[in-house]
C-alpha cells in the first residue's frame, strides 16, 4: 500500500511540475509565434533569437518526461 502511495504522490509531482512550469512557456511560446507572424523581419528575427538562448518549450517537454 505504501509504494502505491509513494507512486502516485510522485506523480502528481511530476504531473504539476509539468503544468507549473513547462504549459505556460508552451503559451507564451505560441503568443510570441502569432507576433512573428504580425510585425516585421526585424522583430521577428529578435523574438525567434530569444527563444534560441532560452530553448524551445517543447524541448523542455520533452526532457520532462524522459
């Protein structure tokens, strides 16, 4: 009974970390890729380096559950 407590106690953890920190980058992401779309090359090229230096969300999704 323990371990299945244990188990499950871990997964919500790993189910809120995943909510917590990686879904809102996902919006942001997705906000930021319909402003590419909106402005200019310039601006675009600025938002697309942002997301270079701080990485992908789905790259941190896909650490996440690895």
């Amino acid at each position: 009974m323990g371990k299945l407590i244990r188990h499950q106690f871990f997964m919500i953890l790993a189910i809120g970390f995943i909510c917590v920190a990686i879904f809102p980058l996902v919006f942001i992401y997705c906000i930021s890729l319909l402003i590419q779309s909106a402005v200019s090359k310039q601006t675009a090229a600025k938002i697309d380096k942002f997301w270079d230096i701080i990485g992908k969300p789905y790259d941190y999704l896909i650490k996440a559950i690895d």
